[in-house]
C-alpha cells in the first residue's frame, strides 16, 4: 500500500510538468488576479505568501481545512498545526497574535469562514519584533479588507467516531456599526480520548511490562468577545476577553504489569500487579486585553500599546493503585498514592509598538515588552501501603506525606530594533535585534519523609537575540533568499513545577524545577522557481535543549543507599545539545482548470543528538544495576529520514460544489530524545458538499491506521525502553455549517495580546 500511495504522489507531481508549457503561455498579472495561474504562492522578503481570494480550495472550507492546504503546513493530529522544519506554529491574524489558548484557537480556526481570508503568510524565520521563542514559525492570516455595517456569522456541528464517539457545536457572530465592530465565539464539546500503551522496560537482567488503557473524558466550553471602537479616523480603542474552561472527571488509567527479575538467590521469578488509577482534573483559563492604536501618517507609521492580565488555574487530584497479585491471582499487599496538585498562574503585561516609514522604502521599528508572572503550586502527596487480611484490605494507619509548596516568580522585560529597506525592485533586506532580561526566583517550600524542607532557585539571564534576512529576486522566474535568527526557549510553567505524575507504581514523569532556559539558533536558504516550486534549506542549533530524559535503574540515593526496585523516570531537564538540517522541495500548482489543486512536499531531515545525564537533578540520585555499576543515559546517535506531505484538492463538477480532498504524509524513522521513533503515516479522505449557506463534509482520518507512535530504545550499558502509543487516530467525522448574514462583515481589527507569550507557555 505504501508503494501504490508512493507512485501516485510522483505521478501527481508529474503532471505539473505535463502543464508548464501551457502554463507558460498565458499572460499573468498581479497576486489580485482571479485566477490561480496567478502569483498565488510566492516569496518575498522574509515571508511565503500564499493568495487565497479566489481559491476553489477556500469556497465553502473552515480556516483549519484551508491551512492544511497551505504550502509548508501539515498536521499530524488535526489540531496543531506545523510549519515544516519547525516544533510549533504561531497563528496571528492581520499581523497580531491571536488571543486565545490552544483549545479555543483550534476552534476558532475550524469555525472561520475560509472565505473571509484574502492570503496565508507563513512566516518560517520571524524577525525581531516578533516574541517567539525557540524555532517557533508564523502563520500570518490576512482578512479581505472590503468590509460593510451590519451582521454575520456562522453555525457549526461536527460528531466524531474513533474508539468513542464525540461531539461539538460552534456559534460565531460579527457585528459592524459606523464606528463599533463587536465579534463573538462561543464553542463546546465533548469527547473522551482514548490511548493504549505498551510500555517495556529493563536491563539484560531483568525486564518490565505494562499493557493497558488510559481513558480521559473532556468537557469543553469557551468562548471570546472582542469589541474595537474607532475613536478617530486615525485611533482605535479595542477590548478583548477570551475564555476556556475545561472538566475531566474520572480519567483512567488500567495497566496489567509483569516483572521478571532474579531473588535473592538468583532465580528468575515473574511478579504480576495491576495499575489502576483515577484522576479528577478541571482547568480555567481566563484573558483580559485592552489595546490603543493611532495611525501616524499615510505611509502606515503607527504606534501600538497594550495592557493584558492572565489568569489560568488547573486543578487536579488522582488516586493511583498498585497492586500485587500471587500466583492464585489473589490481592496480597498493594499501594495507594494520592497526589493533589493545582497550579494557579497570574500575569500583567504590557507591550509597546512604534513603527515609522519613510517614502523610500525604508521602515524602523522598535518597541518593548514587560511581563510580571507568579505561579502558585501547592502539591500534596499521600503514600498508603496495605495487606490483605483475611479478605480485607487493611489501610496503613500512618501514610508517608510529601508535600511541597513551590512559588515561581518571573519577570521579564525585552525590547526589539529592526531595520528594513527595499533597496530596488530585485532586492530588499531585514536587520534586527532583541535584547531580554528574564529575573526569576523558585521557592520550594515542603515536607518530605518526615523532614522539613526549604529551597530557593534563582535564574537571572541576559541575552541579545540578533535576526538577518535579505530577498533576491534574481529575475521574474528566480528568487533566493536566506535568514538568520536567534531565539530562546524558556520553560513552561507546568515543566518548572516539581511534581511527579505516575504512570505505575514505578514508571512515572517528574518534572524539574532547575530547567533553564535554551538557545536555538535557526538559517534558512530558500530558492523559488516561477512561484510554483522551491526548495528549503534548513539548519537548527539548540544549546541546552529542553526535553524528557528516561533514567532507569536501581536507585541510588545522596546517602549511598539503594533500592531494591528498577526504577524508571522520565524527567524533564536540560539534556546537550542537538541540531537538525532538513532539504525539502515543494511544488504548489493547479491543474486542468483548477479541477485539481497539488501541494506536495518531499525532502529529508538529518538529526544530531549529544546528551548525556547520570543522575537525577531534582533529587541527586543516581542509577545503578545489580552489580551497583552506574547507569548513564547517553543518546549520541544520528539519523536521515524521509518526509512527505501531499495535499491535494480535486473538484468533482463545473459549479465548483463537489470536492474531493486526498491528504497523506509520511515520516521515516528519525532519532528523538527518547530513542529511535518508527515511521509514520497518515492517509487521510474527505469529500465536501456546498449549497447555497450550507456546507455537508465527512472527512476519513488515518484510513490505514498507521499513524501510531512507537519508539524504541538500546543503551550499551543493556537498559533498554520501549513505548508504542496508539491514540486512535483513525476515525470519521461529519460536519454541518451554516453562514449567514452579510458575509462581507469583517472584524475592525484583531489585536494582539501583551500576554500571549505567556500563554503559550501554560500549555
């Protein structure tokens, strides 16, 4: 199947060479043509400019649906979106940072008309004054600027059917009067997702296996108001607020274990527990905006300010079970360990923009930032042992406590110069810096086996972020250009928080409060030719980079005692450095009279991984084996991968009603922290019906259920891991929109948030 699906991505590929002479014939105009033989995909200075306006592709599709067609964008899960060669992707709209969290946002998207959208800029290397962070890129969406008084919106409901079914319904309304632009979303849902996990672990002495289910059921609602009033016809005021709640009651986790090790005498015996563990989890998350703006002259010199306060909680308590079986599968002894964990999260910030250009082509801009952020995590954990007596289990009268009350204190003050000139019609360039002060104090404050505890940790850094790009349109057919960039990752809140979660008994993540923050230093070389076919060079640095590390073995603690158990933690830390270089070669085209619209993409990736970590670095200990020889995570491997991605639209009749949509990606195998993760691949089929307001799609997900995550580990000391997760990709949905009102109502503006970089580190 892999290779039926391999030739008909060449054979599409094929055709666009079967059109270059006709193609070649026709006159062209300007990106405003109507047609997609016009520049519809093209490069400019430090941006891909994808024009939608007259896209068969946008008629009648949800923001989310056109984004997937976009060249250079591709999701694995439908609901993230990545930039290729990049981790994350960063949505604004008419230049600003959208203001709301991941979950409404993925809403937002597949409930937006597609065809209020005029282009897609897909910014790869953003500049100075964008606040991104590691090798985060930019998807830039601009709004069609006719806009008209009055009312419109939409009406969306979707159900979905993988291992369980789910559901979800979307109101959005826009408001235009005179001066006041007023829109609103309000979105729900509900859905339980489900995952079955293998996980084995062990040395060559002994080895571990867990096989089960984990369950997590969703309640979903949220929503945004917006509201922008013209206070001149050079100034605006605008208010925003969003909001998203979520409820996850009784999550489960239902893992049958097995353990073979030798006794003490050296004879290997099999032991048999079954995990079995609830969790109860709840979480707000509530922004408030203000935003003014004045326009300074008519060349678009302007200047911008912004207040914004955050406020996200997250609330979570589970009860996670072991217990022990004997060889009559009765209950002998067991383990109960309760943790409540919340996470309270408060932000002020505020940001400042002032752009001036002149009548030569030249822009300078320069601007600041300040965010002031207080964390408050006030864990508390419980550990019950208990034997069966008689039948009944007998609860350990004196639990073993740990808590620890952890206090984050951050404060961050950043500001950006860029320079940028177009120097003539052919080449034009882009020079920039940031410069960040980040002052942050961590005290842990706790109780633990008995004995207080107190800690304090101090992270205070400087670092000046320098950008370069220039753009070289050699001549109307070829366009090279390079960028430079320089950017740091700082921790999310949720790694920071010293918190263990536990998979079983003895297999649990633990996060850590001494990350610091890392740099990533990113160049990109891009050629394009005749704005349909280019290829991307890529080249990424990462100094001290974020990751989860598994540390496996007896554990040896700061006192020199060692347990008697095989221990795995997955912990969050500082683990080397690693690069990553990618070659990719891409074509956008449409053919035979926009009766088939191709974006395929296919290259390679090429990973280098240097880290090594021997001890635990929030508790000291370190891992030994039997024998009490060290244990050391080491992963210095290096791998090339293949990737492809090919979109592909096909209008099925003349009144451009009918669509039919044939979406795949594959990935290689490619070495990650964790180890060597096995290929993906995804086939994906939709078919789409517009009439009249009223669009009816069913889309067909993971048609080949392939797309199931499996990576696998070999350390020469004989610790080995293994870890296969299935989420259930494979599914259908079916979905109903309605438009109405006047569909020229657009948003007066969209306005970016002075928390948004905070936000996007609560996740």
């Amino acid at each position: 199947m892999k290779t039926t699906i391999l030739i008909a991505a060449i054979f599409f590929s094929g055709l666009t060479f079967a059109q270059e002479k006709k193609q070649d014939s026709l006159k062209t105009k300007s990106i405003e043509g109507v047609t997609l033989t016009k520049q519809v995909f093209k490069k400019q200075s430090d941006r891909f400019v994808y024009d939608v306006a007259a896209s068969p592709v946008a008629k009648g599709n949800t923001t989310f649906d056109l984004l997937k067609q976009t060249p250079l964008l591709s999701t694995t899960d439908d609901k993230t979106l990545k930039i290729v060669g990049k981790n994350n992707a960063l949505i604004y709209i008419n230049g600003r940072k959208t203001n709301m969290d991941a979950e409404s946002l993925t809403q937002f998207l597949k409930n937006t008309p597609a065809e209020n959208i005029q282009k897609i800029e897909v910014i790869t290397v953003p500049g100075s004054e964008y606040q991104v962070e590691s090798s985060d890129g930019i998807i830039n969406i601009i709004l069609k600027k006719k806009m008209s008084d009055g009312t419109s919106g939409n009406m969306r409901m979707s159900n979905t059917q993988n291992k369980y079914n789910a559901s979800s319904a979307s109101f959005s309304v826009n408001y235009r009067k005179d001066k006041l632009g007023i829109n609103a979303n309000l979105s729900g849902g509900e859905n339980i997702n489900p995952q079955t996990y293998i996980l084995r672990n062990g040395t060559d002495k002994m080895q571990n296996e867990s096989v089960g289910d984990i369950d997590d059921p969703n309640k979903n609602l949220g929503g945004y108001l917006n509201i922008d009033y013209q206070l001149t016809e050079k100034s605006n005021l605008a208010l925003s607020w969003n909001s998203w709640a979520n409820k996850s009651y009784n999550s489960t986790i239902d893992l049958y274990n097995t353990l073979i090790q030798p006794n003490k005498k050296g004879v290997m015996t099999t032991t048999h527990t079954w995990t079995k563990n609830k969790e109860d989890a709840r979480n707000y998350n509530n922004s408030l905006n203000l935003n003014y703006e004045i326009k300074l002259d008519s060349l678009g010199s302007k200047f911008n300010a912004n207040a914004a306060y955050l406020n996200y909680k997250r609330f979570q308590f589970s009860n996670n079970n072991t217990l022990v079986y004997d060889n009559q599968n009765e209950i002998t002894t067991g383990k109960t360990i309760t943790q409540n964990i919340p996470q309270i999260i408060n932000n002020f910030s505020g940001m400042v923009d002032y752009i001036q250009k002149f009548k030569n082509d030249f822009t300078f801009s320069v601007g600041g930032n300040f965010n002031k952020t207080k964390t408050d995590n006030d864990t508390q954990n419980y550990t019950y042992l208990f034997v069966n007596e008689q039948g009944e289990h007998i609860l350990n009268v004196q639990p073993d406590p740990d808590f620890n009350h952890f206090i984050y204190d951050e404060n961050i003050y950043g500001a950006y110069l860029t320079l940028e000139k177009k120097f003539s019609d052919k080449f034009s360039g882009k020079v920039g810096a940031r410069y960040e002060i980040t002052n942050s104090l961590g005290t842990a404050d706790g109780w633990q086996k008995g004995k207080p505890s107190y800690q304090e940790i101090e992270r205070n850094y400087n670092n000046l972020l320098p950008y370069l790009s220039f753009n070289y349109a050699i001549n109307d057919k070829n366009n090279v250009s390079y960028s430079f960039s320089s950017r740091m990752r700082r921790p999310s809140f949720w790694e920071l928080n010293p918190v263990r979660n536990y998979i079983t008994d003895f297999n649990y993540t633990q996060n850590n409060p001494f990350v610091k923050a890392s740099s990533t230093y990113n160049q990109e070389l891009t050629y394009m030719y005749k704005n349909s076919y280019f290829l991307i060079l890529n080249h990424s640095y990462v100094k001290d980079q974020i990751t989860q590390v598994p540390l496996q073995g007896y554990v040896k603690s700061v006192d020199g005692k060692i347990g008697d158990q095989n221990v795995l933690r997955y912990i969050r830390t500082n683990f080397g450095d690693k690069q990553e270089m990618s070659a990719m070669l891409g074509i956008q085209k449409s053919l035979f009279k926009q009766y088939l619209t191709l974006n395929f993409n296919a290259g390679v990736q090429h990973n280098i991984n240097n880290g090594t970590l021997a001890e635990d670095p929030t508790t000291g200990d370190t891992f030994v084996d039997k024998e009490e020889k060290p244990l050391i995570y080491r992963n210095n491997i290096k791998s090339t991968s293949l990737i492809i991605t090919s979109n592909n639209t096909i209008r099925l009749d003349k009144k451009k009603t009918w669509f039919l949509g044939v979406n795949y990606f594959y990935v290689d195998k490619q070495q990650i922290e964790l180890g060597m993760l096995k290929n993906l691949m995804s086939l994906d089929l939709s078919i789409k019906k517009n009439w009249n307001e009223w669009t009816f799609a069913v889309n067909l997900n993971d048609v080949l259920r392939t797309n199931v995550v499996e990576i696998e580990d070999y350390q020469a000391n004989g610790n080995y891991n293994y870890i296969r997760n299935d989420m259930y990709r494979r599914s259908v949905n079916v979905s109903i929109t309605y438009n109405f009102g006047n569909q020229k109502v657009k948003k007066v503006r969209d306005i970016e948030s002075a928390s948004d970089a905070i936000k996007n580190r609560t996740r």
